[in-house]
C-alpha cells in the first residue's frame, strides 16, 4: 500500500536472517518469506508478522532452544500439522473468527527447523478471558458483561475443549490468560497450541506446564497423568469463576463455620482425607444458583467435589451445556457439535 512504510525484516544475530527463511507447506512445497517484529514474546518463542500474509503469523523458537527440544517441537507441529482437529462449525458471517492458534506450516532457516506459521487471531477483536472475570476490567476492554453472553462464552470454550478430547488432544495448562474471547462473537480462541498434550496412537507429547490454580489437586505433585480429566477440572474452574464475579471455588467464606482452605493452593496440596467440596459464599451474585437450571450445581459438583484422587465425569454433557446456553443466551453464536475442520489454504 502506497504511503505506509514497511516495518524492518527480521535481520539481526538474536532472530533467524530474513533471506535465509522459508516456510514448508504440509504439500512439500516451499516458499520464502519475510519476518516482520511485532513485539510479541513468550517463554518458548516470539511471534512475527509474515510480509504479504496479513491472515498469518510466524512462531520462531528462541536460539537458547536445547536441540533435542527443538528437535521433538518439529515433530510435534509436524504431527499437528497432519492431524487439524475437527472444530465447531463457524456461521458464514462469523469465518474470519480463529478458535485455535494451530500450526498450518513449518517455518525452516535454512534446512533447520526454526518454528511453524499459525493462523492470526486478530487481537482488535478480542480480549483476554481474564478481564471477564472483573466486569469493570472488561468494560475498559470495550466488553460490556451481561449473563447471558458470559453462559454462551462457557459453552463455546467447552464445546472447543471437547473437539479437542476427540482428537486424544488436550490443553492440560488451561487457564484465562490464553484464551481469547471474541468481544462482539463470542467465540473463543486458544492460545499457544504447541504446548497442548497428545496422546495419540502415532504420536505422544505430554504437557509439562502447569497453573497451580486451575490444576487438580492429585497433580500438584506428580505430573499430569489423566490429560482430560485435568482439562474438565480447569474448564469447571474458569466456568464457575466466569458465573460468579471471579471468585475462585476453592476460596471463600464458608455458611457452616467449617475451616475453609485459603488460598485455593493450600486446599489443592491436601492429600487425605479428600478436598472438602466448595461451600456456598457470601459474594454478590451467589443468588444466581437459584435462578440457574436445576442440573447446573449437580455439573459442578461432579466436576470440583470428588476425592483428591478421583475425579468423576468433570465435563458437562454436550446436552446440558446446550440447555444452559439455549436458557440464557440471546446470542446466535453458540458452537454446535464439531465438525470437519475448514482448511487453511496454502497461498499462491
């Protein structure tokens, strides 16, 4: 576009030389590329613009990438790239929403792999699941909160979550900091996809990461070895913070009088006898119980109150999720059942 100036390729010792990058296609066909700095960084690796490909963006490791590290994420966004879970199914009006950062390509310097090409979730959109836990924090956000979209939000992250499942793919690190929440859709987006667990027949990667706070009790202490049941511990987690002012089930002040353990850690790392199940709280908004369809605390129940050791069906069934969602949401939005997913053609 004339009288825009173009942003400086990536050409410096910290980041991959511009010419000598090329992005793999899952076709085996090739092409060079530039990378464009966007400032966006993380713990595994930073994410950069692809010149003339405004609807993707570059993943590169960092350089301090072990080799046999680097050497198991190319094959593990190989293996992502082969096996794109099938998702809910977009309206036409909604197709530019992206429910997961997944990889679609490999990004090479040179004949070594250096990261992959994912599809771009447009920030302008969206906003981090964290601010609905605050309506006045997510009114800064240009989202005003309102019950019945907060029940079609839940009902999508599940929905998504379950798509998941059915491809043996989990999040294990579920939490609101990497989820997206389309402001005026309501759709949902997952962040940092690459850190997911498979478990699949061809293929395993486990998911090392963790959050204290939205991880189940028995795996405080060992690592994650049930990937969806630690999904459907989370999920309960973010859902019932969403429908009650952010507050966490696992803190509060407890009706009974019976010591209640806080923060929600303290409660996590206790072994025998089992958690004690989240008391009802003195909070704004609690009430809301009453008005909710009858199987909504029985859902959750099931999801945050069994033993320490067990956790017993922590999904909602599709059928109820579908029920609360149908009983409050006025939106259009909802996802539906997963289906096959659209794919990401390679440009020409």
């Amino acid at each position: 576009m004339s009288g825009v100036p173009r942003r400086t390729p990536v050409a410096s010792s910290r980041h991959p030389a511009a010419s000598g990058i090329r992005l793999l296609w899952p076709d085996g066909q090739s092409e060079r590329a530039v990378l464009l700095p966007i400032g966006k960084s993380g713990g595994a690796g930073e994410v950069f613009a692809i010149e003339d490909r405004p609807g993707l963006v570059a993943k590169i490791y960092h350089d301090a990438t072990r080799p046999e590290q680097l050497l198991h994420y190319a094959r593990k966004t190989g293996w992502m790239i082969r096996n794109h879970p099938d998702l809910p199914p977009i309206p036409p009006e909604y197709r530019s929403v992206v429910q997961l950062a997944w990889p679609v390509a490999q990004v090479m310097r040179g004949s070594a792999f250096a990261g992959f090409v994912m599809e771009k979730i447009d920030f302008a959109r969206t906003l981090e699941m964290d601010f609905l836990l605050s309506h006045r924090q997510a009114a800064g956000e240009g989202f005003e909160v309102d019950f019945g979209k907060l029940v079609t939000v839940c009902y999508n992250l599940a929905t998504l979550i379950e798509c998941l499942h059915g491809k043996r793919i989990a999040v294990v690190d579920l939490k609101p900091i990497n989820l997206k929440v389309y402001k005026s859709e309501l759709y949902v987006s997952i962040l940092d996809c690459d850190g997911f667990h498979i478990y699949a027949d061809t293929f395993v990667s486990r998911a090392p990461q963790v959050t204290p706070e939205y991880l189940a009790p028995e795996y405080h202490d060992r690592p994650v070895t049930r990937p969806e049941a630690q999904d459907g511990f989370a999920l309960a987690t973010i859902i019932f913070r969403l429908l009650n002012y952010g507050i966490h089930p696992f803190a509060g002040i407890p009706t009974g009088g019976q010591p209640y353990p806080i923060p929600c850690g303290i409660c996590l790392t206790v072994r025998s006898p089992p958690c004690p199940p989240p008391a009802p709280v003195h909070a704004n908004g609690w009430p809301r119980w009453a008005s909710m369809p009858a199987a909504a605390p029985a859902t959750w129940r099931s999801a945050l109150t069994a033993t320490c050791i067990s956790w017993v069906n922590p999904a909602p069934p599709a059928g109820a999720r579908a029920s609360f969602a149908a009983t409050w949401s006025g939106k259009s939005a909802l996802s539906r059942s997963c289906a096959p997913r659209r794919r990401v053609p390679r440009p020409t």
